[in-house]
C-alpha cells in the first residue's frame, strides 16, 4: 500500500508527530519537554490554517489548536488524563485525511 500525501498535509503531519512526542515526555515525567512538543503541534495547526486549504479546515485548525494549548496547561497536574487526552487530539488529526 502506497500512501501520497500533499504538500498541505506536511504540517498535521508534523503536528501529529509532536502529539506523540508530547505523550512520550509524559510518560517519561518530562514535563517541560512535553510542553514544548504540544507548543509546536500548535505552531504547526498554525501554519496549517495558512496554506490555503479553505476556511472549514482552518477553523478546524484554530479549535484544535486550542485544545492543545488548554492540554497544555494541564501537563503536570494530571499525567493519565493529558496522555487520554493527546490520544484524542491525535484522532482528531488522523480522521482529517
């Protein structure tokens, strides 16, 4: 099975990579690290929103972004309910192809 991507896709490629980066400093107790990998999830929704790919899929994009950041401010205080809740934003990500 052969799998094309578009150029668009490069950055929620790129944002789901840092999901999973995120929840492997979690697991790790790396706090700070997570928060950096969650930050550029978001940083790549961002850059997703700008490449043309219509106004629904950017709206999409700004939602998700703020769930990440609001994920974000949780890491620390509940390491089993942020991994759930990574876990999610990751789905969300995945269903967009």
């Amino acid at each position: 099975m052969i799998f094309a991507f578009a150029e668009a896709d490069r950055p929620l490629l790129q944002a789901r990579e840092n999901l999973m980066l995120a929840k492997g400093m979690i697991e790790a107790g790396k706090v700070q690290d997570a928060r950096i990998e969650l930050k550029a999830a978001s940083d790549s929704l961002a850059e997703y929103s700008k490449m043309g790919v219509g106004e629904h899929r950017a709206n999409q994009a700004r939602v998700l972004r703020e769930e990440i950041n609001a994920v974000s401010k949780e890491v620390g205080k509940n390491p089993s309910g942020v991994e759930q809740k990574i876990t999610g934003l990751w789905d969300k990500i995945v269903n967009w192809f």
